[in-house]
C-alpha cells in the first residue's frame, strides 16, 4: 500500500468510501466571522461531532494538540485569498505540501477559480501542487469553481461540470464543486469522474431543511459526500447538525429523521 491511499483511508470512510468535510478556512478570506471567532470550539466540534476530515489553516492546526479524542482526518488548507483586496478570487498559495507533512496532516487542499483574470496563474499552481502530492504521497483535495469577470450570469451547470474535469485532469484525488441547479448534471460528474466529488454546501441558509433536502439529493445523485462549513458552524445546533449530516451520508438518514432527530431535546 503506498502512502496516498494509507492517507486517503484516513480520509474518506473504509465502510462506504464516502465522506463529510467539514471547512473551517474561512477565516481568512472572511475573518472572524460568526461561528469562527472562538476556533477552539469550533474545532472541537468538528472533531467530535460525525465530521470526517476538517479543513484548517496552519495556524489553527494548534487547536487540535490539546483535543484528547480520536480525531478526523485533518486537510491543510494552501490557498488564500482575502475579502479586504481588490482580487478575492485570485487564490495564491500560502503553505506547501512539505508544511504538511511536517505538520501531520493527512492531506491537503488547494482552492482555484475559473473564469478570472488570474486563471493561469491558480492553475499553474494546482499543477505544482499536484506535482508536489505525487512526489510526497499525499492526498490532494481540489476546491474549484467558476467565479470572476468572464463568468457567464447564471453559471451554466456545464461551467461546473467543465471544472470538475479540470481538477481531475490536473491530479486531485478529491474534488470539491457547488452544486449544479440540475442533479442529473451532478449525477453526470460523480458517475463519469475517476476520483470522489464532494459538493459544498452552499451561501449560508436559514431554512435546516432545505439544508437537508440538498444533502440528501447531493447523495442520492451519486456524490460520494458534502464539503459544508458555515451552515454547519453558523446554526444554533452546530454540533447536533453535523451529527445528523453525517448519519444522512453515511447511514441513509432521510430528511424527514434528519429534522426530527435535530429538533430532539
């Protein structure tokens, strides 16, 4: 066994080989929004709560030392890109594979868009990146969307569709993709792609339900996990809902269990 499927065992569940990612890197496009001010918790709830693999920053990764449970697989975010500048979609690179592995982590991320004026740019840093994880081993999760100047309005699902191509072409292990307005688009990607498609879960929503509703489709059309952060971390139940996203995932919860389960006292 080599040690990139040693790392992806890690990863994504031996039972079903599927997985729910739970992000936690918004913290510096963003800053310390609601849900990320106290990471500490927020980590603790990841670690805790169902999630199968966490997404930190290197300097957040101090905050799983002092967690005395078994923890998920962890993921080092290399990208980044902030809200503060004129270019938030322009991704560059932060950290290396060779940080990681010195840090312990079980794989990394990289998030690229499509579609601006710095495409080149991310993508010819996704290929060092890709180069680099075959070198070391290590498993690489590719968070790509179409988001800039040269995007058509709406985003065609085909867009989508294109950049799960790209990120598989281009040496992810793990993809990561908004979700297509059509599920049978979606249907498309996962059956055709050669490595595992996670979708996110999307803008922040009010409704849990319609939160539910789209893990289960993200599921039944053939996705083999949800990538979902802020509307996990953001809810008044965070640590209660990742539980329930996790038994839809992984033991076919339906929505209707899901919410009945989330609303227990």
């Amino acid at each position: 066994m080599n040690g990139k499927v040693l790392r992806l065992n890690r990863l994504i569940a031996p039972q079903d080989r599927r997985l729910v990612i739970f992000p936690l890197d918004h913290g510096v496009s963003c800053g310390p929004i609601a849900g990320l001010q106290r990471m500490e918790e927020t980590v603790r709830i990841g670690a805790s709560g169902g999630a199968d693999a966490l997404v930190l920053h290197k300097g957040m990764l101090r905050f799983l030392q002092p967690l005395r449970q078994p923890l998920p697989g962890i993921f080092l975010h290399l990208s980044a890109s902030t809200q503060l500048g004129p270019t938030i979609h322009h991704k560059v690179l932060v950290a290396t594979v060779e940080e990681a592995l010195r840090h312990g982590v079980d794989g990394v991320s990289v998030h690229i868009n499509l579609g601006n004026d710095q495409e080149a740019e991310m993508l010819r840093d996704l290929g060092t990146v890709g180069a680099a994880c075959a070198l070391w081993q290590m498993p690489l999760l590719v968070m790509i969307y179409v988001r800039g100047a040269h995007v058509k309005s709406p985003l065609p699902d085909s867009a989508i569709a294109h950049a799960a191509r790209v990120a598989a072409e281009l040496g992810a292990d793990l993809i990561k993709i908004p979700a297509p307005r059509d599920r049978t688009i979606l249907a498309e990607i996962a059956a055709t792609s050669p490595v595992p498609v996670v979708v996110a879960g999307g803008s922040r929503v009010e409704d849990t339900r319609a939160l539910l509703q789209h893990v289960e489709e993200t599921m039944q059309a053939g996705a083999s996990g949800v990538a979902i952060g802020r509307n996990v971390f953001q809810h008044e139940q965070p640590k209660r809902l990742l539980g329930v996203i996790a038994a839809m995932v992984h033991q076919g919860w339906s929505v209707s269990r899901a919410v009945e389960q989330l609303n227990v006292t």
